[in-house]
C-alpha cells in the first residue's frame, strides 16, 4: 500500500511543470501581501498549495510562480485575479501621436500598448468591473487572437476577434442593468451545446445548456422560489430575494428564480442549484 501510494505520488509530481501565474500590477494598497495572496490562490486549486510555490513576485510586477498539473494551471487561469492572453501587447507600437486621451483607470489596472487608455465612474474606483463582464465583451471584442479557449474543456478552440489589430480604450459607466449585453458587444460560436430537461409529466425539454462537471445519470427535481418561501411576498420570493427561500423546501433541488442574480441565495438555503 505504501510503495503504491508513492508510485502515485511520484506520478503526479512528473506531470507538474512550472508555470508562471501573471496578475498584473501590485495594488498601492500598503497592507497588501503578495505571498499571503499567492498562497491562498494556490491553496484554493491545491491542498497543501504551498509546497508547490517556487518564486513569489512582488517587485516589477504581481505574480508567482508553482509547479502545477494542467487541471490546476487551467482552473488558477480562470481567477479572477489572472491576467489573461487577451490583453497582452506584444508587437504592439506606442499608441498614436495623435492620441490625447489619458490611462486613469484606477485600481488594479495599468494601460500598456494594447490598452492606451481607461476612465471608471461612480461607485467602484476602477474601470476593471467586479465580476468580469466587460472584462469578457472587451476581449471578444478587441482582444488578442488566443488559441485553446474553452469553457472547462469544452467547446474547445480559439478565439479571435473581427479586426487583427486593435487597440483599446476602456470605459466603464453601465452598472446593475445599466445596458443590454448586444449594447456592449456580440460573438459568435461554430459550436451548439444542447442538454434536457425532463419535466413531472414526462414531457422533454430541449435546449440550449452547459456546466463543468459530469451530473453521471442523476437528477433533481425543480422548485419555483414562489412555491419555496411561507416569509416573504410572492414577488420576493419568485425572485429569490436574500432569506426568502426555505431551506426545508428548496433543499436537494434546483430552484427556479425570476431574477438570475440571485443563484448565492439558492445555494445559502441548501439548494444544489438556481436557474
């Protein structure tokens, strides 16, 4: 038993290869610790995570470097604190002479020759928003060309954007339900991903759905948020406001909510998942 658990060990460490994880600028925040910071984002992928950190970078830039198996390089390249392929300005020139515009981005981000330029407005002091999305249409917009893009290894392929050079001035402004999505930006894949869902009365669902894990045959049964709350208005409760849903009702199940915000909630009250 022994001698196979250090095989196995053995193992995975020959499959670990280093690899540098890049996040940008370091934050002006004088109490910030990089190595505390690196740690915990290692330890989130890996138990004992610090055991796999070679190098700790706090100077020219914030980042580290760690021994690590694809699956981990992959899921510590989808943190948010990951600095991403998509804004790299290799071979990339100085902006335009003509160009008067100003980088006044904020915290947590710096221009360079791809990015030549950033404003933020009220309330979050950075034009880099808080849970990616600009982050994301930006790059499908006027990103760099990034080979074996996926969503958790699926749909693999790359990505690539309308113009091959493109230079990019970042705004943010719309906040909550500011602007539509087709107002900020539009892609498009060659892949289809189709999934069902099988209803009580036996009537099959088709359409369009994906997740990163394997569900193996099982199923749960769906709650509305209506129908899974004796405390709250039937208005707070469809929409699956924060204490509406009760735990004896939605737990075990997958809870259909009016207002896709609100899946934390969901899950606080035991629910395996929101829709």
């Amino acid at each position: 038993m022994l001698n196979m658990s250090l095989l196995v060990c053995r193992a995975i460490d020959e499959n670990r290869k280093v690899h540098i994880v890049y996040m940008g600028s370091l934050p002006a925040n004088h109490s910030y610790s990089p190595l505390s910071h690196h740690l915990n984002m290692l330890e989130r992928v890996v138990k004992n995570g610090s055991n796999l950190l070679t190098r700790s970078y706090k100077r020219s830039f914030n980042g580290f470097a760690a021994k690590l198996t694809d699956n981990e390089r992959h899921v510590l390249a989808n943190m948010k604190e990951v600095e991403l392929d998509s804004f790299k300005d290799d071979g990339f020139g100085p902006a335009p002479k003509k160009w008067k515009g100003a980088c006044a981005g904020g915290r947590n981000l710096t221009c360079n020759n791809k990015i030549i330029g950033a404003r933020f407005y009220q309330p979050i002091q950075s034009a880099r928003d808080e849970e990616g999305h600009g982050t994301h249409t930006a790059s499908t917009a006027a990103g760099n060309a990034v080979k074996d893009v996926s969503f958790y290894r699926l749909a693999q392929g790359s990505e690539q954007q309308e113009e091959t050079v493109v230079l990019e001035l970042v705004l943010l402004q719309a906040w909550h339900h500011g602007c539509s999505q087709w107002q900020a930006a539009a892609s498009s894949t060659d892949r289809r991903i189709i999934d069902t869902v099988v209803l009580g009365n036996g009537t099959t669902i088709v359409g369009l759905s994906v997740n990163s894990f394997t569900l193996n045959g099982t199923s749960f049964p769906l709650i509305y948020g209506k129908a899974a709350s004796m405390k709250c208005s039937e208005l707070g409760a469809g929409q699956c406001h924060s204490g509406c849903l009760d735990s004896d009702f939605v737990k075990g199940k997958i809870v259909l909510c009016d207002d896709y915000f609100e899946g934390d909630v969901a899950y606080q009250a035991k629910a395996v998942g929101s829709f």
